[in-house]
C-alpha cells in the first residue's frame, strides 16, 4: 500500500514516489489565537485536509509548516507569528530540497489567509527562477456563505475568527481540547466608530479603504462570531467537504502543464 504522507516514507519509498511526478503538496497553517475556548494551534487541520486529499488522489503530502504570518495576533497569548521573510527563506528551502528531483508540481495548501499575499511573491520567484508555476489552493475560502446556510440550517449565521470553522474542527478532531467553560460571547468588529472586515478592511459609504490594526482592538477576547453555531458535526460535515473539493482542485492541477 503506497504511502500519501512524505514523513512516513523512507528514502528509497520517496525516491520511487517522486519517479511517478506526483502532485507534492505542502500544507501550511498558523499557531494563533482563536478565542479563549479553542486550541490555537490550528495548522492541524490543514494538515488534516491535505493528508486526505492525498491518500485521495495519489498526491505525496509533505510535513506541515505550522508557523504563519500572525502579526496582528501576538497581543494574545500563545500566537507564534513569523516575519515574511522567514516563512519565505522556509518555503524556499523547502523547494529546493523538492525540485532538485524534477517535480514539477508543487501546491501549497494555505490554513492561513495571512499566508496568501507571502505565496503569491514566492510563486512569481519560482516563476522567474525555475520556469515552473506553483500553485495554491486555500480550503477555508470554500466555507462558503452557501455552505454555512446549508450546515446551519439558517440564512445569515454569524461566523468570524474565534469561531467557526475553526471551533467546529477542533470540537469535530481534538474535542477533549476544546474548553466550553471558557466560552466567552462574540464581539462586533468594531474600532473608533468604524466596522472592519479581518483586521484592516473597513469602509465609508460603502466604500473600502484600509488601515491596520491588531486584533484585540477589535475584540478585547479574539471572538467574532457566535459561538453557539459550532458542533462536532459541523466540524465533521464541513472537513468531508473540503477535503472532496481539494481532491478535484488536485486532479485538475495534475493535469497541467505547469512548466514554462
């Protein structure tokens, strides 16, 4: 039976996987804060997501990078935010030790939307450096305004950092982790008079501009949300379906040319 997880390879079973040029995924998360009753270590469940898809598809799923670019949370306890710069000469490392063998398709699984715009400038390095494109997919950006209907079985449920996904993931994989006593209600992300969308979104009339703020000014306890909507089912329904459209996003890769 062949192996989907790199760390559980030896050498010789690595060297006859990579002859096969599968899709190499790396996942990658964030160790940060997520209101007082979840873990903070949430780069598990990507590397949950990308361990299914790859027993899935036959994709090799490399050893989580867990640390993320998490400035605006270290005024909470238990964040472990990296520079950009780190988690880039990381991820470069990272490559030069895959691309020697001549794989040519490399997808990063981002847990972490503070990741995205780091990936981007590493992608277009390797684009300029290597003649290969590099892909991301980010499953959290499928929890979808759909989705959430669907699994709550309500219109407008109110989701935010703090609370769902991440809480129903944690009380669906590590309950016994997981700290209802310590529930505490959702804040409005609110700051000087002004709504904000993630921590430097904001608007008037309607229109978008941005300014940056750390997340304890928008909530004193690092919930948005209510956190009344997560469950183990949630968790359970809501990771099934991640990881069948992370499958088909990796098929669909596999069959692109991805070199220049």
């Amino acid at each position: 039976m062949s192996k989907a997880e790199l760390c559980s390879m030896t050498w010789a079973e690595s060297a006859e996987a990579f002859k096969q040029n599968p899709v190499i995924l790396i996942p990658m998360g964030s160790i940060e804060e997520h209101g007082p009753a979840t873990p903070v270590g949430d780069y598990r469940y990507t590397a949950e997501i990308s361990r299914q898809v790859a027993e899935a598809t036959g994709a090799v799923s490399c050893p989580t990078i867990p640390w993320g670019y998490s400035e605006y949370f270290k005024p909470f306890p238990g964040t472990i935010s990296i520079r950009p710069e780190t988690l880039t000469m990381i991820l470069e490392d990272h490559l030069d030790c895959l691309l020697r063998f001549g794989l040519d398709h490399i997808m990063f699984v981002c847990g972490h939307k503070g990741d995205l715009h780091i990936l981007e400038q590493l992608g277009r390095k390797i684009r300029l450096a290597h003649k290969l494109r590099v892909a991301t997919m980010e499953p959290i950006a499928w929890f979808t305004e759909e989705w959430k209907r669907e699994v709550y079985g309500a219109d407008k449920p109110w989701t935010g950092h703090g609370t769902d996904p991440m809480q129903s993931f944690a009380m669906h994989l590590y309950p016994a982790e997981v700290r209802p006593d310590l529930l505490q209600p959702g804040n409005k992300p609110v700051w000087n008079g002004q709504t904000f969308q993630g921590t430097a979104a904001t608007f008037t009339e309607g229109n978008i501009w941005h300014m940056y703020l750390d997340y304890n000014e928008l909530t004193p306890n690092g919930v948005i949300g209510d956190v009344n909507l997560p469950s183990a089912e949630v968790g359970r329904r809501t990771l099934d379906r991640l990881v069948a459209i992370g499958s088909k996003v990796v098929r669909r890769f596999a069959e692109i040319d991805t070199r220049l």
